[in-house]
C-alpha cells in the first residue's frame, strides 16, 4: 500500500516513514517563517522574531509550527484559530482570501499582535489553512504601555475580516488602517509579509502533496496530532499523581502588586492548571486574557514534562487551563491588555515551581520572567516621527546541574535587536549595553545574569519611552538554598526613578537606565567550587566584594597601582581565608 493510501484510509504509518512525513511539513513551516522574516519591514518581525508561524489541517487543528516563535503567539494562535472557522466556515471562502484579526480575547491577547490566516486550495477545495502572528511596530491608540483603563484606548480594533478577497487587496480596509497607526508603511509592509508568507507555505505543502500522492492532510494531520498527544500523555502518567500549588507576586502597577497563583493536579495522563486565588483583574493595560494565559501554562507544562514531544494540537489535549472569569488572568472585555505579558510571562515559573514540589531536582530556579519592553518615540533625522520597540531580557533561573542563562529570552523565544540596528532607524544612542555584575542569584549553580543598558538621544530634541518592567520589587527567587537574584532598576541621568510602567518624556540631554533582572540560584553558594567562583570573578560575573560575602570565597587582587586592566593572573584564592569561612571542603 503507498503512503497515500495509508494516510487516507487512516491506517497507521510505520515510525519511519510518519518521521519523514513530519519533518518534511516542519521544513514546509520553516519556509512560511523565512519568508516572514526576509520581507518583514519591521525589526519586531525581522530581528526580534515577535511571531508565529504553522499549517492547520481543514478542522482548523494546528498541525505543525516553525522553528521560531514566543509561546504567546503560537500556542493562542493554536487555540485561537476556531474563531476564524466559525466566522468563515468551510464554504464561504474562495481561492485568494486572507482573513485577519486582532481581537485580543480571539489571539495573541493585544492589540498590537495580528493573526493572518489564509485557506489553502488544492484542485479547487480547501486542503489546510496557513496562519501566522506578528507583533505590529504600532497599531494606534496610546503608545503600547500599561497605562489605558480600557481596551478601546489601546489602539484600532480590528474583528474577523478580510483583508484580500479573491486575491484582491481590501481597500477600505487598508484605508482604515494607515490612518489610525503612526507608521504606516512598516505596518502595511508587515501586513503583506505575512500574507506572502502564507502562500510561499501553501506552494510548498501542495508540491509535498503532489509527491506523495496525497488529496489532503487530515488523516496524515491526525496521526502526527494522535502520536503527540499519546506521548505527552505517556509523560503525565509518569508524574507523581497529587496536587501542587505555587504563588508568585508581580510588582503590578505603581502600588498594587499582583498575586498570581497556580494549582496543578496530575491524575493518571491528565493535567489540570487551574489559577484561582490569583488577584482580580487590574484597571490598567496588565491583564492577560485566557487564551494568553493557557498560551503560557501549556507552555509550561510541555516544556517541563516532555520537551521533546512534536508540538501540535495533540500536545494541548491532554491539559487542561482555567482561570476564574473577572482574574488578572482571565479578565472581562474591555478590561486594557496591552501589556499583558508582564503577567503572562510569569506563568512558566509559577507552573515549574508547583511541579517542583514534586520533582525537586527537575525544574529550573525561578527567572527574570518577563521581558523588559520598551516603546521609543522622538523626532528622526528627516525630521518626521519614529516608533521604536526593543525587547530585552534578564537572566534565566539556575538548574539543577547548570548555571542560568545570562539575558536569554526565556519563556519569550525573542531574539535581542543590536544596538546598531536602533541608531540606524532612530536618533537614539545606546551608551551600554553591559552583563550586570553580580545579579545573578548565588549557588551551587549560579543564577543568569541581567544586563545594564544605558540610552539617550542624540538630535537634541525631547524623547519619550514607554517601559513596561517588572521584578523591580519582587526578585526571582532561588531554589534549595540559592539566593534570590537582583531585582530590576530604571534610573535616569538626573537622578530620577521613573515608575517602571508608564510613558516618560525625556529632555534632550537626559539618559535613561534599564538594569534587567537576574535568575535565582539552586542549590547553597557554599557548595560552588572554589575554582568555579574564581572564574567567575575573573570573567566579570561576580565582584570581588560578592564572592566573599555570598559564597565565602577569598578572592586577592594583585594588580598594581600603574596597571588599569586586571587580568586573570591577577586573581587567585586566599585558601586559608576561604577555609575559615566554610570550612573543611567535604570529602
């Protein structure tokens, strides 16, 4: 029987030849992504990776996603692509019609994030539906911050419609749009990237077909989704069953801090995540809707319990997020959104640290969790307006055998933007971009570190950013001994702390200061090597003052007072100082 005939009647595929198949429509997705990001016009899309791609089969399952992409995108794009079908069922589509969306409650939970999906036809029936996310450089409204009180301020609303219809661009629509956001040819360029991208996945799916001799995906669809669902099942099952709770506190906004809570219960192969107890829904731009927050919790779970599994719609069945209705996490329509990764992005911690009740050596230390987005505005040298948005990260949470990782985008997937892409679109001038000494969390494994950047204007004209941060008062906290890592600061050249989640307009001269977050640690600073601590002072991480003081660890500095760069013959270990503070090392 030929795989054709196998895939449609529904018989099961050898592991093999179901393992080419699969990973010939991964590299189909992969090209829909690289065609994203080689036409995208913004650098969002184009350098920070802020998107989603995957092929859907006819029942609007997601099949198979890119390489690249944050779990807030792919995973609510998943989940959120039956709004599409009930809008434009199988029937009322024709060849050439794009649909999009930004309704946050529907998608990615913002404003900003656009979902374009496009039905794919093969010998004139629709076979699949490719889909992509994307974060827009701006979308109106207020400048993307915290600070709106209701949705409708956050920028141009945009319900299930069509942007091309029968291959013909929708004019009014477009109309619409250029008139409501600041920069309109970066958004209409990204608009019709991702509509490309969709069409460069179609051809690629519909020459895979022809060579396989298949009229449609479904039954191929089915047994990749059946094969996911049955591994990630097989990996509950191997849990402890019981019940795990874990609480995490944000900064919230200026002084409301926000309790986010996280109830696991593992029974046989299932998996519930269910977040009462969490505080109410804010009245600023914080809240995360629930298909952003089952984006992040299923995340999470997949990723603790079996990484390797292929993601799909398989992947989702077997776990199970709810959030009581009016919570941060799960807020009432117009409730302001625009910032809601500040709370989203917490969740794959609070999730690990549940599970870790269970599997204390499992689960990776607490991290900087949210990313650290900043919104720029000011004058550039043509004298017309910019809208910058740079993502940064701090450090992730120490493991069990492992330090963290120094400002890596985890649990975002984003990539960082060089400073030379920003001067060059803008008139803005990154002064420093340096690791921060000494934040991440001490132990046996050391926790990520944050980074310090330092950025001001160079035209002489008043600049504003808008920040949303967050761990400045509630650091990330170590596991098993390990201490906390360093909670997050933004200062300014004036002397000035600005609140972390608001829109600031600059002078000039004036130079603002992000220092990010760093992981927790894991496990006793005590029980790091010697040797271990002596490269990291040697390497910058650590300060003299802090291996001393937080592992006990003497560090001697020989460089003289002539010579202005300490090299690492310089620093050695005071062993009979060391050995009064810890002791004898164990044998």
């Amino acid at each position: 029987m030929t795989i054709a005939a196998q895939a449609m009647s529904g018989e099961t595929i050898d592991p093999i030849t179901l393992e080419v198949l699969w990973n010939r429509i991964l590299s189909v997705t992969n090209e829909q992504q690289a065609a994203l990001m080689r036409t995208a016009f913004s650098t969002v899309v184009r350098e920070s990776q802020d998107l989603a791609c995957g092929v859907f089969d006819t029942l609007g399952n997601m099949v198979a996603q890119s390489e690249t992409g944050t779990p807030g995108h792919i995973n609510s794009m998943a989940t959120g692509m039956r709004h599409f079908l009930e809008k434009y069922p199988t029937g009322t589509l024709d060849e050439g019609d794009v649909l999009l969306t930004n309704d946050p409650w529907m998608t990615a939970g913002q404003i900003n994030d656009i979902t374009i999906a496009t039905p794919i036809f093969h010998r004139r029936k629709i076979v699949a539906y490719f889909a992509n996310t994307c974060h827009m450089s701006d979308i109106g409204g207020r400048i993307m911050s915290a600070e709106a009180r209701e949705v409708y301020e956050e920028g141009l609303y945009i319900p299930i419609m069509k942007l091309f219809r029968r291959g013909e661009r929708n004019e009014e629509l477009f109309k619409i749009i250029r008139g409501n956001v600041r920069t309109p040819d970066e958004v209409e360029g990204d608009l019709y990237a991702m509509t490309s991208c969709n069409d460069v996945g179609g051809a690629a799916l519909i020459e895979f077909m022809v060579e396989f001799g298949l009229d449609s995906i479904d039954p191929l669809g089915a047994q990749i989704m059946a094969r996911s669902e049955r591994a990630l099942r097989e990996a509950i099952a191997r849990f402890p069953d019981g019940v795990y709770e874990n609480e995490i506190w944000s900064d919230g906004f200026d002084d409301e801090p926000i309790l986010l809570k996280a109830t696991v219960t593992v029974a046989g192969d299932e998996l519930t995540v269910d977040h009462a107890g969490s505080s109410p829904q804010s009245r600023y731009g914080i809240n995360s809707v629930l298909n952003y927050t089952h984006a992040y919790t299923s995340f999470a779970v997949k990723a603790a319990i079996s990484p390797e599994v292929p993601h799909n719609e398989g992947a989702f069945r077997p776990v199970y997020v709810t959030a009581p209705e009016g919570t941060i996490l799960n807020p009432r329509h117009p409730a302001p959104v625009a910032a809601r990764h500040i709370i989203g992005h917490f969740l794959p911690g609070l999730v690990f640290g549940a599970l870790a009740k269970a599997m204390p050596t499992q689960f990776m230390a607490d991290g900087a969790g949210p990313s650290w987005n900043t919104v720029f505005r000011g004058v550039a040298r043509n004298g017309e307006g910019y809208v910058f948005t740079l993502f940064q990260c701090g450090g992730t949470g120490a493991r069990p055998t492992k330090d963290g990782l120094s400002n890596v985008g985890f649990p975002t997937g984003l990539a960082g933007v060089p400073g030379e892409v920003m001067e060059n679109l803008t008139t803005l001038v990154m002064w420093e971009r340096a690791l921060r000494p000494d934040s991440g969390g001490a132990g046996r494994h050391r926790g990520g570190l944050g980074q310090t950047v330092t950025i001001g204007s160079a035209n002489g004209e008043h600049w504003s950013m808008s920040g949303m941060y967050d761990r400045t008062r509630y650091p990330a906290q170590g596991l098993h001994g390990g201490m906390p890592g360093a909670a997050g600061e933004y200062l300014t050249s004036t002397g000035d702390r600005p609140s972390p989640k608001r829109q600031h307009r600059f002078e000039p001269d004036t130079r603002a200061t992000v220092e990010l977050p760093g992981g927790g640690g894991y496990f006793s600073p005590s029980e790091r090597e010697p040797e271990r601590v002596l490269q990291d002072v040697i390497d910058g991480y650590v300060s003299v003052e802090s291996a001393e003081r937080d592992y006990g660890v003497k560090i001697t500095r020989t460089t003289g007072p002539e010579e202005r760069i300490s090299l690492p013959e310089h620093y050695a270990i005071d062993r009979d100082a060391t050995l009064l503070v810890r002791g004898p090392e164990p044998r």
